[in-house]
C-alpha cells in the first residue's frame, strides 16, 4: 500500500516547493517523536452466558410401513435355448419366492405337454417332502433332498427331462451325448436324452444323482466322483448299470439328474 501512494505524496510535495516566499518560522519539529501511548482501559464486556440449546429432538421417527408391493415377475434366467421345455420352466420356478412368480414361470411353457410335465414332477416332489424346506439348506438337507429325489421321483423327473420321448440309445452313449452340450443349453441336452431308452435313461439319472448326493458341496468333484463310483464306493453299482447298460441297479426307485435340472427351490 505504501508504493500505490507514493505518486500522489510526491505530486503534493512539488505543488508546495512553488513558494518563492522565504520562511522566518521556525519550523522545527518538536513533537516528540514514536510516542505510543498505550491503552489501559479494562475489557469490560459481559461474557457470553447464554446457554447452549440443549432442547432434545422430540420429532417423531418415520414409522410409516412399507407398502410397496413385493416384486413377483419371474425372474429373467429362463436359460437359451429350450427355456419353455419342463427343465426350462423347472430352472426358472427354482429361483421363485413366491406362488405368483412360479405361475409366471409355468405360463411360459412352449405347450401345455411341457407344463404338465413339469407339474408332475414339480408335485411328486412337494407330496414326498423331498424340497428343502429353509431357503438356505445345510448340506445334509441338500443330500436328504437328492436321495429323496432319487428314491421316489424317477419317473416323474425322467419324463421331465426326456419330454416323455424314447429312443434306442445306451447310458453311456447318452452320457458322451450330454458331454457336447453347455449346461445352460437345455434343448441340446432334451435331444441327447429324449434319444435314449427308457431303461438307460433311468440309470443315467440314478447313477448321476447318487453321484450328486455323495459329492455334493466336495471341492474336488471329480476325485470324490471317482471315488463314489470306484468297486467300492457307494455309487459303484448304479455307475456299473449306466455304463453295462443293465438299466437301473436292483431296487434302485429314482433317479438323478443333470445340475441344471436339480430338485432344490
């Protein structure tokens, strides 16, 4: 600030020095100089005593219910392509919450063949109990529902999963058949199956839930499926029925299944 002003004390400064006038005043300066005064005068100003606002809050919390209804459209996971065949419409109820979404999933069947399929099997399994009942099943629930599936719904699931359609084919060159397909791929795996007998394709689907039941949740499937199936292992007489082609093992009265065609929702 100080050389912003100096132009304008210096323009002052000549406007002076234009008196020719001579000067007989003393014009000494003896004011004294620096003299600072220092102000002693006491800070009376009241301190701040107001309170601090220690009102609490008393406005009521938000209870108003949630009243928005539940979403109940069926999930969008019907897999391509065959999701309007009875695995398909199965795969997508598996995801369902709720009886309304279930009904959506069945509307969507290509044909009423293909929802009555799936309604037979869908209630063998509600009537034998073989459905997990909490929606996060331990895994003893899981192996329960499995043999439960493979003790009593044999037919109902094979119908399902073969469009109630036999053919001439073996266990075993089913198995290499459905080895071709995704697992998302649903109508490649209706033609392997739906081309097989109706006795191998019985003992494809014991051999392969017993494999499921003992395996389930293992995180090396492939060594415990090995093991399940080895001469002494539990599956070792349904995997000997698929693979000789002798039909289901004796007694044997379900079946299993691909995982994509499972029994849990």
């Amino acid at each position: 600030m100080r050389r912003a002003f100096l132009p304008i004390f210096c323009a002052m400064s000549a406007a002076c020095g234009d008196d020719s006038s001579p000067s007989t005043t003393d014009t000494t300066d003896t004011s004294t100089s620096g003299d600072v005064t220092t102000d002693t005068t006491p800070d009376t100003t009241p301190a701040d005593t107001t309170p601090a606002d220690t009102t609490p809050d008393t406005a009521p919390a938000d209870t108003t219910p949630d009243t928005t209804p539940a979403d109940t459209s069926a999930p969008d996971v019907q897999p391509e392509p065959g999701g309007g065949i009875c695995t398909g419409v199965f795969a997508c109820a598996s995801t369902c919450t709720t009886e309304q979404c279930v009904a959506i999933c069945l509307a969507a069947a290509d044909n009423e063949a293909e929802a009555t399929l799936y309604t037979a099997y869908d209630t063998c399994l509600d009537t034998n109990n073989c459905l997990p009942t909490s929606p996060l099943p331990t895994p003893e629930e899981s192996k329960a529902s499995l043999e439960c599936e493979r003790t009593n719904c044999l037919a109902a699931k094979v119908d399902c999963v073969t469009g109630k359609i036999a053919g001439t084919a073996t266990c075993a060159v089913t198995s290499q058949c459905l080895r071709g397909c995704l697992e998302e791929d649903l109508l490649c795996q209706r033609t392997c199956l739906s081309a097989a007998k109706a006795q191998a394709a019985n003992a494809f689907f014991d051999f392969t839930l017993c494999v499921e039941r003992e395996c389930l949740g293992n995180v090396n499937f492939l060594t415990c499926s090995q093991q399940a199936t080895s001469s002494i292992g539990p599956c070792s007489t349904v995997f000997n029925a698929c693979f000789g082609d002798a039909g289901a093992a004796p007694g044997a009265a379900g079946g299993g299944g691909l995982p994509s065609a499972g029994s849990e929702r």
